[in-house]
C-alpha cells in the first residue's frame, strides 16, 4: 500500500555514486544504464519505449550502498517520505527531481525463468521470445516482485524490487534478526532508487496480448537483508522508494499519475487477447 507521497523535490550530488547513464550524441544505438562508481551496473529499459521492460544486472552491480548515519532512524522504522533519511541517501544520487513514496510492500522472492518470473511470463506474452536468442530477456539476478494492479483496459502497472547485490550475498544471521522483528512490526525500512517506465510494443510483435506495461521499478541500496527476511517470512516491510523524475522513461502525466495508482489495491491483468474485443 502506499503510506504516503511526498513532494517532488530537488536531490542528488554533483559527484554521484549512482548515475542514470545517458546517450553520447555520437552513439547510433544508445544504451540506457544505472551506473555504480562509473561500472555498468544494470541495463534498463532502452529509449525507444517499444522495446521490452529491461532490468538486467551487470558485473558494476556488487556492493550495498547502506548509509550508516540512516541504520538506527531505518531500523526503528521512516513514517514521512520526506523524512531527513532522504537527504541521506540522495547524495549518492545524481542530482534531479525525485518524489519520494513511502510504501509498505510484501515481497515474493522470484528467479529468473522460474514461476512468476515476469520476463518469462508477462513480457512474453506481449512482445514474444527474443528473436536472436529463440528465449526470453533476463534479469541475470533474483528479484523481488510485490504488487501489481490495473492502469486501463490496454495499461497494467506492475512492481519489482531489484537488489544491488543476490540475496545469497547475505548475512543469515542479520536476515534472522530481520525476520523476528518483522513478525512484530512492518515498521523496519528499506531505501531505493526507482524509476517509472512505460513500454509497449510498436506494433502487433509476436506476443498474444498488446498493451501498455507500466514497470515500477526500486533498485534497493539500502535494505537488503529487511527484503529477504520479508519474503521469507511472509511479512510487510516498508520501502523509501525515491522516484526519479529525469530517469523515468514515462511523461509527466504518467509520474503524476503514480501515487493514485500506486494507492489502489493489488489486481492481476484480466487478458485480452489480441482480435477478441471483449
């Protein structure tokens, strides 16, 4: 659910640790990327928005990016975006418009070509397998799916949260702790980067179904260890979502739209497949 939206706001470093790559003006075909002290971290959606949703994880993205200044304040639990703790954690942003949304999510631990793996499912049934490798996109790492809910009857908007790091990287007695605390309170809180991107095939493609994805997508720094001890015990924890507003491959209109949307309750895709009108 969400918790509360706070107001757009000015973020970020002039020396940033993140970065939201864009184009040279020299590249023919530009690759959109999140960058992680100048390494290639994860490729995102491409530009062009009719391409498929992409968060695909590189060898740039191998380290948390916690703030220990924010562990006590996180830990106890963040009632207000606009909570200090923003500040914190943007400086290791690019400086830009951010809104930040406090979410409370129940996250589910998925795995590349497993059941519930968007890239095999969802994706796939609108743009096909990619045709060179005869498979689906993949994201290369685990993630963690959360809620998901209807925009219009040819837009769905679905959530991910995607670790910087696997969740096998992670300490089990630090996730143990998580996962008692959980069990009495939702309060703990994780921090993001997200980003908003909305795609759609140009045309028919190969898939069954068209229609607009809306992919809300928060790549943890801060929170790791909270995540997986919520997936596993089938607990809410909250998320500090800090949503870009110069990153997001989606128009103003969509962004805005995000905190209504991101308020409505979790409702799965009815399908449409393509030439049946009803």
């Amino acid at each position: 659910m969400l918790l509360a939206a706070g107001t757009p706001r000015t973020l970020g470093s002039a020396d940033p640790r993140l970065r939201l790559a864009a184009p040279g003006v020299e590249d023919a075909f530009p690759r959109r990327t999140l960058r992680l002290d100048g390494r290639a971290a994860f490729d995102l959606s491409p530009w062009c928005g009719t391409c498929g949703v992409l968060f695909q994880r590189l060898e740039g993205a191998n380290e948390k990016l916690a703030v220990r200044a924010a562990t006590d304040r996180l830990t106890e639990g963040v009632e207000d975006p606009d909570d200090p703790v923003a500040e914190l954690f943007g400086a290791l942003l690019p400086r830009g418009s951010y809104r930040p949304l406090l979410l409370e999510l129940r996250p589910r631990l998925v795995r590349p070509a497993a059941p519930g793996d968007y890239f095999a499912e969802e994706q796939v049934r609108t743009w096909g397998v990619d045709p060179f490798w005869d498979l689906p996109e993949s994201p290369r790492t685990p993630y963690y799916r959360t809620w998901q809910t209807r925009v219009a009857d040819d837009a769905h908007l679905y959530e991910f949260v995607v670790p910087m790091v696997p969740p096998s990287w992670n300490e089990a007695a630090v996730v143990d702790r998580h996962r008692e605390l959980l069990a009495h309170t939702a309060r703990p809180t994780a921090v993001a980067l997200t980003t908003l991107d909305v795609c759609a095939p140009a045309t028919d493609g190969d898939g069954d179904e068209w229609y607009w994805h809306w992919a809300l997508t928060h790549f943890l720094l801060d929170g790791h260890h909270k995540l997986q001890a919520a997936a596993e015990g089938g607990r809410a924890v909250r998320l500090l979502a800090l949503l870009s507003l110069d990153g997001s491959l989606a128009e103003a209109d969509a962004l805005g739209r995000l905190p209504e949307l991101r308020a409505r309750p979790a409702a799965g895709r009815r399908a449409t497949p393509r030439g049946n009108d009803g």
